[in-house]
C-alpha cells in the first residue's frame, strides 16, 4: 500500500458523502471535500501530516505574499511533492517502510525461541488490548484479528503523535534495547493540551488556514530555559520531513535524530515510537522511540498547542509565574477556555497556534479545537469543541472573558457555602480537612460540591446563547439587559445547584443551609474575594 496514492483517508465531500481518499487527492482536490470524519486526535496527526507535506511541496511559504498564493500553488506543487517521493510513502518497502523502522526485532525471552511481537490493534486506542477496557469491543481473545490496511495507517499516524508513557513493549534495533517502563508520552499527548485548528469551507482552506510561515515560525517557535533570574530563548530550525532525512541508527546524537525531534516541520510527523508492520499479519514489533521534548521540558510548545501564564504561590508564600499550555480537564468545558486560545502568538512563546495570524478576523470563521486527556499513563478521553467567531466576538474577547469569569466566581461562591453547610452539620470536616496532606485538600472540598458543580455547570451551559447574544449586543442598546440576563441566570443557577446539594429536612440542616446561603448570596468582591486558595485557579 501507498500512503500518498492510495485511499484511506475518511473524508465527507461537499455533498456530504463520505468515503475514502488518498494523501494526493486531499492536496489536488481538497476544494471538494468539507472536512474530515475522523476522531479529535486523529484529526490533529492528520493535519500535523497534511502541513508537513504542504511545507516541504512549497518550500514555505516563507512570507505572507508566499502564503496569499498557497492555495492556487499547492495542488500541483504537493503532487509533483508526492510523485517525487513516492517510494518513501510505501507502507511495506523492502528497505524504508513508511514511519517505520525496517531493523526493528522483537525480543525473545530465555525460556523461548521466537521472538515476541504486539497486535496491530494496539495502534488503536479504542480496541481491547493490553489495559484498554473491552467496554466497546469484544474481540480482544479474537487469535486473528482483521483490520483493515486502510485503518491501519490512520492508527500508525495517531499512535505516533498520541501514545501515552509508562509501560510499553520491548523490542530491539541494533545493540539498543528499549525499556519496559518509564517511557515518555507522544508530543501531542503531554499535558493533556488543547489543539487549536481553523476549519474552512473545504479542506484546501482548512489546510490554508493552519499553516503558518516560515517568518512567523521563525519568529515565536522557540526554545525557553527560565531559571529564578532570567528567561533563555533559543531559535529552532525548520528541519525536514522525517520521510526525506530517516533515522538510520538509534544514536540520539545523529543528525537525523536531531532533525526529527528538535525541527519544526521534522516533529509535525514524529517517531516518537519504533513500530515495524509484519504484511499479511495483524501483529508487529512495536516499543519506546526517540525521545521528544515538550513545553514543561523547555522545549517549544506544539505549532497548535496555547501556552499562557499561571501564577502561585511556593511554599514560602512567594508569588510565582510560569508558562503552562492550555490543558484540558473533562470537567471544565473547553468555552470557559476560548480567551486563552484565541491569543496570538508572541515572540515569547505566549498564545495561541502559530497560525493564530491567519485568523480572518475581520470575517466569521470556525474555530475547532481537539485534545485528548491522559490519566496517569493512560489516554482517558477524547475532547472536542467548534466554536463559530464572529467579528463582535473577536473584538469584545476581553469582555467575553470577564463574564465566564462572574459564573466562575459563582462556582466557587457555591464551593465555599456547601463547606460551610458541611461544618456546620458535621463537627469533623474541619479536621477531616486538616488531617488530609496539602496537596489533596483542594481536591477533597472538590468532592464535596461535585454533586452541586454538576447541576450549576449543566444549568450555565445549556444558557450560554445568553453570553453569545450579549457579546453580539456590545455597543447597542441591548448590552445592559443582556448583561443582566445572563448575570442572573448564573447567580440563579448558583442557588438552586445548592438547595440540590443541601437539604433542610431537619432543624440543623435547615440552620446549617441558612449559614451557607448567607455565603452563596453575599455581595461581596467576585473579584478577588474568593481566590484565597492559589492552588484553585491551576486546577479548576
């Protein structure tokens, strides 16, 4: 099979029809295809694939004139790309399959005689395999499993940019034999970080839209070494596709490996793991592989990750500022995070995607961002939000921001009046809390209002076209009674998520809801009169 000529990339035409195209076809037909029909992570490796292919077709583009032109070069410049390159696309070469490493052996026990290989269906995250639950699949004991060539290749593209750490299969290229444990995650799982793509008409446009240029790569994807004095920042290069320059030996220190794992457009495609494919097999040699720095490494941040700051405090009490990107909680709904998101890119490595300059937006556009969450070692689930932005909002994001704000302040208004019903009717929380260490206390008093946190949240959420209509109402007469409305509903959702959570059906639970609703429906400072504890604003 050849990835870049044959069809196995699932895409819905503007008919809405879906079927299954090749890597060329995207390139010299995208204009007729609306979009993808893929799962959050495999639509960010496929687009990761996509912009590295575009990069090295063009050679750029390399300033914003270069970039007007992308979409009236691309299709004849990917296909000659492609045609060039054909046989680096051969999922099953004699001597260079695609992404794989051709000496890879597996590694045979001394009780045993052959050596040990992995199923296929590990490159799947949602097949029974290993740890993973058979909650959706039941073919796990199967003792041939069938997938499909066509499957196959998506699931080698996701598991290379998404595999999770920890144990892992061991395996042997050369004298280097991989460890069983203590592996580092793919790039793009690290963090649990949000991915932040445009969405066009159609895939051309999709493809235009996320791809930034060699100027504005140059200019914010850099390195960051912070100590307590100053901030180190180093340039990264462009670097190749790793198709074009592979790995020939596992020698961290080779130029090869340097290419594809501290270059831009080499880590866009990342060998993360080594995998090698037996054809006409469902199993394969399959372990840890280079090493891929992140952000929390000093590494830049991923081309469609957002990094912002955070501030706490250190065991002294000391205020401290860090670098962070935008991660993911399944619990906290991703509109609450579009003011981070939506940033551009600084010279200092703060803001959104580095094609955040490509935002049209002095147009409507949509805004599509993916991520998928780990759990310790474990991929946990897969997150994914559109958000259509409208010129109004781009303008008033500031005043956007300020209003998620009032509804968090109201959930941890909500917090604070269910700890005081707590104390008030047992007379062990406040000890219960003490005898907890530190750093699990914030999570316990979560606990305790996730019942309430439920409701309110729910309640916010099937309101939020009240935010929308008053963020589009900004500079009209509507702006105060939408404002109202919307600030209303949040306090209103705040007092009945507590009477869900706190009941009054004896004397001392009905005294202890009147001290926790004198706390809810107090007017003080939503500013800054419930952030006493740091910790909150990294965690919530």
């Amino acid at each position: 099979m050849n990835v870049a000529f044959d069809p196995w990339i699932p895409v819905v035409t503007l008919a809405g029809v879906r079927k299954l195209v090749s890597l060329k076809q995207i390139f010299t037909e995208g204009k007729e295809f609306s979009d993808l029909t893929v799962r959050p992570h495999e639509r960010v490796a496929l687009m990761r694939l996509f912009l590295c292919v575009a990069h090295a077709s063009l050679d750029g583009p390399k300033e914003y004139e270069e970039w007007c032109q992308v979409q009236v070069r691309l299709p004849d410049c990917a296909e000659k790309y492609l045609t060039e390159w054909k046989d680096s696309f051969e999922l099953f070469h004699e001597t260079k399959p695609w992404l794989q490493i051709k000496k890879l052996e597996g590694v045979a026990k001394d009780d045993e005689r052959s050596t040990k290989t992995s199923p296929v269906a590990l490159l799947d995250f949602e097949l029974a395999t290993g740890n993973n639950s058979t909650l959706f699949d039941h073919f796990g004991l199967m003792k041939n499993r069938k997938i499909e060539l066509e499957r196959m290749v998506l699931n080698l593209l996701t598991f290379l940019n998404f595999s999770s750490g920890g144990g892992a299969p061991v395996a042997q290229w050369e004298k280097t034999k991989t460890s069983q444990v203590g592996n580092p995650d793919a790039p793009c799982l690290s963090q649990s970080m949000a991915h932040c793509l445009f969405r066009g008409r159609s895939l051309a446009e999709t493809i235009h839209l996320n791809m930034p240029t060699h100027e504005a790569v140059n200019r914010t994807y850099k390195s960051f070494k912070t100590d307590k004095k100053s901030t180190t920042i180093s340039d990264l290069p462009l670097g190749k596709p790793v198709w074009e320059y592979f790995p020939d030996s596992p020698l961290v220190a080779s130029d090869k490996v340097v290419n594809a794992t501290r270059t831009y457009i080499g880590r866009l495609v990342p060998i993360s793991r080594w995998v090698r494919l037996i054809e006409n097999s469902d199993q394969m040699y399959c372990c840890n592989g280079f090493r891929y720095d992140t952000f929390k490494d000093g590494f830049a941040s991923e081309p469609t990750a957002a990094v912002r700051l955070n501030k706490k405090k250190d065991k002294n009490g000391i205020e401290l500022v860090e670098r962070k990107v935008v991660k993911i909680d399944p619990l906290k709904a991703l509109w609450r995070e579009l003011s981070a998101l939506l940033v551009k890119r600084s010279a200092f490595g703060l803001g959104g995607p580095l094609a955040m300059e490509n935002a049209p937006w002095e147009a409507e556009f949509d805004f599509h961002v993916c991520a998928m969450t780990r759990d310790q070692a474990s991929m946990d689930i897969a997150v994914e939000s559109v958000f259509h932005i409208t010129p109004s909002f781009s303008e008033n994001m500031p005043i956007y921001q300020a209003e998620v704000l009032v509804a968090e302040n109201y959930s941890k208004k909500l917090r604070l009046a269910i700890e005081k019903y707590r104390s008030s009717i047992d007379g062990d929380w406040n000890q219960r809390v003490g005898r907890t260490q530190p750093k699990d206390q914030f999570a316990l008093k979560m606990r305790l209002a996730e019942t309430a946190f439920s409701s309110f949240w729910t309640m916010v959420e099937k309101n939020l076209p009240i935010l929308f209509r008053h963020i589009e109402a900004i500079g009209t007469n509507d702006a105060i009674p939408t404002r109202d409305s919307w600030r209303r509903m949040t306090f209103s959702a705040a007092c009945k998520a507590y009477k869900v959570a706190c009941g009054q059906e004896t004397p001392r639970q009905i005294r202890a809801f009147s001290e926790g609703w004198s706390k809810l429906v107090s007017r003080e400072s939503s500013a800054g009169s419930y952030m006493a504890d740091e910790k909150e604003e990294d965690e919530v």
